[in-house]
C-alpha cells in the first residue's frame, strides 16, 4: 500500500524479465521465431527491402533476444526500435512506428507492418501504415478482421500473401 520509487520499479522489471528469459530458455522445444519468419527475412533481405523491428520491450529484454535469435542476420542492432526510455507513449500511440519509419526513411503509405498484438496494429494504423498484417494474436481473429488497415490475418509467416511480394516488389519464391 505504498508507492514505489523509480528504482524499486526498474529493479522489479529487470527481475521480473529475467525469470522470462530463465523460463524461455528452459523451453527449448518453444524457443524460436514465428514459423516461416527466418525464410521470410532471407527473402527481404536478398531484395534489400529496409526492415527494422518495433518491440514495446527494455532494453536487457532485446539485448537476450538478439543474442538468443539470429536478428543479426537480418538486422542491425539500431533497426531494433524499443523502449529505450525515452519513448513517451507505448503502443497504440504511433511514436514507436514513427520512429521506425523515420528510421527507414520510408512513408507510412509505402510500407507493410507485421504485427502480433492489437495495439501494434494500432499504433502502425495511426503511423498511417497502409498495409497491416495480423500475425494472429492468440484468440482474437475476429476482433482483428475487421480492424482497419488489416489486409490479412496469418497463422505464421509460411503462406505470405502474393500481394504482399507484389507491394514489395519482388517476386514470389515457394
């Protein structure tokens, strides 16, 4: 019944997200990225299309995923846009995806944005991202369907849409 300082939240936080990652590296059969998604990121990449990565996540928690995965393959450690404490709104607010288009270089209307979460499809629609992919959020397909700016709601990454390869520009590979 009393409130905690700055440092007592940061110290839980950091504790709290270091039991997660204990957790997921005692699951090794589930520790992995989406189905298809490192085929997917081999084909951008061969295609040079500009990629970066928006995650509500701290830092100590994106540090453990770009050494548990191979994020390096397919990105630098500056096309991770997280918070880094200076982000003054989480998602839905668009800021994160702001940034990740300022970033890029790129126009909200010229880019596709993979998300698994409603409120990063909601942030990215508000960034003025055209084309939103669902990667479906556990239990809520329906809610997700009909959200605006969502194009397709996939199970994993192993059955992208043509028209994504389309607006991309690159051609399709099985």
């Amino acid at each position: 019944e009393r409130k905690f300082t700055l440092q007592e939240v940061e110290e839980y936080a950091t504790k709290k997200e270091l039991i997660y990652q204990r957790i997921c590296e005692e699951d090794k059969k589930n520790l992995h990225l989406v189905f298809g998604l490192e085929k997917f990121l081999d084909t951008l990449k061969a295609n040079n299309i500009k990629i970066a990565i928006c995650t509500a996540s701290m830092k100590p928690n994106v540090d453990w995923y770009y050494r548990t995965f191979p994020l390096p393959k397919w990105f630098s450690f500056d096309d991770i846009i997280y918070d880094d404490g200076t982000l003054k709104r989480g998602k839905p607010d668009p800021e994160i995806y702001l940034r990740a288009l300022s970033h890029l270089h790129v126009k909200g209307e010229d880019s596709i944005v993979f998300e698994d979460s409603i409120s990063g499809l909601q942030s990215a629609y508000a960034a003025k991202v055209d084309t939103l992919i669902a990667i479906e959020p556990e239990g809520t397909r329906k809610e997700v369907v009909s959200m605006p700016g969502v194009k397709a709601v996939l199970p994993d990454f192993t059955k992208i849409p043509s028209f994504v390869y389309q607006e991309l520009g690159i051609e399709e590979k099985e």
